[in-house]
C-alpha cells in the first residue's frame, strides 16, 4: 500500500508540474523576437499578410515579430526550416494552401501533417477567373462555349505545376467539360505579363494582384469563387451565379508551428491572431485588397488542412497531375 501511495503521489506531482510548466510557458510567451518564415520570395501577398500580422504582434507583446523570406522549392525550403526549428513558438510559419497539395505531387522532406502544430488560419482569397481582352467571351458561358468548339486550342496561365492556380484551372475543366492546354509559369507575375499580351488566354488566381488590372482594363473577368460578390468587383458574379455548380478553390494562408509546441503557447498565439483579424480596420484593409479575415482555432485548421489535403488529392489524380522534385 505505500509503495502504492508513493507512486501515486509522484504521478500527481508529475501532473501537476506539467499543468505548472504549461501555465509558466504562456505566462512568459514571448519574452524574445519571434521568426515568422514566409517560404515564397517577398513581393507576394503573404508577405504582405505577415507584415500585418507580424507588426500587430509586435504592438500588442512588444517582442518583435520578424518576417524571414524563406523562397523556393515549391514552398519546401521554407517549410523544412520549421520542422527543424526547436518547438518552443519563436519560430512559426505563413503557410498557404501549396503545403497540402506538395504531399500529392512533391516528395517532401516532412509530414505535412504530423510534423506541423496548426495555429490558425490569417487570410481566405477567393480564386478569380480573368482573360485576355481579346479572348470572344465576355461571360462563363461563352468562355466554355469557345472552349468547346476549340478542344485544346485555348491555354491556362498557372503561376507553376501543382499550385492551388493549376489545380483551380483543371477543376474547372472537369467540371465544365472542356479541355484546355495549361502553361505553367515561374510565379504569378510572369502569367499575368502574359495574359495581359495575350500570349495565354486565361488565369484563375487569388484575387488581390488582379483588381488593380481588371479595374484598368488590362484583362477581363469572368467568375470568382466563394458564395458571394468581392466588395471590390461587385460586377463580377460568383461561379455558382454564372451557371457553374461546384466550383469552390478557396486560397487561404495560415500559420503552423513545429509539432511538438506547447499548447499554451499554441492557444496564445492563436487567441491573439484572432483579436487582431477580428479588428474591423484589419477586415476593412484586407477587403479592400479582394481578402478576407479567416478566423478559425488550432482544431478548425487542423480539420481544414486535413479536408483539404484530400480534396486536391482527388483533383490531382483525376487530372492525372505530375511533376518532378
């Protein structure tokens, strides 16, 4: 019986200094600058997204959170940097929807998955389908009208093989019954230089980059994702609107943290990612810019990126999708 006491006394205590170490790690959360890995060059709308989070963080801990542009690879240098990072919350990671359509294509060098804590989600984008001015369609309708009397003669601007873009356009052949020849690009830039001179037909990416240039004429939109018209584009119906069922490629970034992070930390980080999203200047700046706040808590993202991983499994092999390393 005191053998028995005993063990259960040190079973006790071990909890208890586990509930203690936890409570002492939100408590002291941050008391050093945090690393926020981007793994996309700058320039792009997640570095964007990480600055407003980033000196957000900064105003409201006084710690300072510093953006480090982690490019290349498909988004895999970037993230391999994380899972190596000691699991302690000061370095975390702006991911988008690449991280779960890399295990489908990619030999990866982690687990998408179980090597990553899921902290929130930051921003959701709707996808926008454009076109060159040239292009004789001027609605959803006529544009898969003119894709089907031309099998294979248009072609997709994807800013690479494998991008939620490249997928976006392959869903939407699958759906509407055409097909159409996919053009690959380094990055979003390029595809959109192209599609402004005509040399591809049509680009579906998040909406941000894009307004400027549909509001100025230099292409022209058909659809966007969602279930609603952008503030920004208000003339632009939603797919389901313009007589497309079932097309819904919502862009979202996120941030992830090593596995292996303690809670605490994972829920402060969470609760206050919230607070700041939830502001409305924060929604109005980011709707301006054709986003939206996405709030969700470490579960929600988890059952997010695991639902998601799925479904463009699905589209990758109906497509019949491959790339190489």
């Amino acid at each position: 019986m005191k053998v028995l006491n005993a063990l259960l006394c040190i079973a006790t205590l071990g909890v208890l200094m586990a509930l203690t170490g936890s409570v002492a790690a939100q408590q002291d959360y941050p008391s050093k600058p945090i690393r926020l890995i981007v793994p996309f060059p700058p320039g792009g709308s997640t570095t964007i997204v990480a600055r407003l989070i980033g000196q957000k963080l900064t105003e409201s801990w006084g710690q300072q959170v510093i953006v480090d542009n982690r490019g290349g690879g498909n988004t895999i240098i970037g993230t391999e940097a994380l899972a190596k990072s000691p699991p302690d919350g000061y370095t975390i990671l702006l991911v988008t929807s690449t991280h779960i359509i890399n295990p489908s294509l990619l030999a990866t060098p982690y687990d998408a998955i179980k090597d990553f804590a899921p902290v929130a989600t930051v921003v959701g984008t709707e996808t926008l389908m454009v076109l060159y001015p040239g292009v004789p369609a001027n609605d959803l309708r006529e544009l898969i009208a003119l894709a089907k009397s031309k099998p294979g003669q248009l072609n997709y601007a994807s800013s690479g093989s494998g991008t939620t873009n490249h997928l976006a356009g392959e869903l939407f052949c699958l759906l509407a019954g055409v097909k159409m020849q996919h053009v690959p690009y380094k990055g979003a830039g390029p595809a959109t230089t192209d599609l402004m001179s005509g040399q591809v037909q049509m680009f579906m990416n998040n909406a941000l980059p894009l307004i400027p240039l549909v509001k100025s004429g230099k292409i022209k939109p058909v659809a966007i994702s969602g279930e609603r018209r952008l503030l920004a584009l208000p003339q632009v119906p939603t797919f389901t609107q313009a007589g497309l069922q079932g097309f819904n490629v919502k862009s979202w970034q996120g941030i992830l943290a090593p596995a292996g992070t303690p809670k605490a930390v994972i829920d402060k980080l969470s609760r206050e990612i919230a607070k700041i999203l939830s502001a409305p200047e924060f929604g109005e700046k980011l709707e301006v810019l054709g986003a939206e706040s996405f709030v969700s808590t470490p579960e929600q993202f988890a059952e997010l990126l695991k639902a998601d991983m799925a479904r463009y499994a699905k589209i990758i092999k109906a497509a019949n999708i491959k790339i190489e390393n």
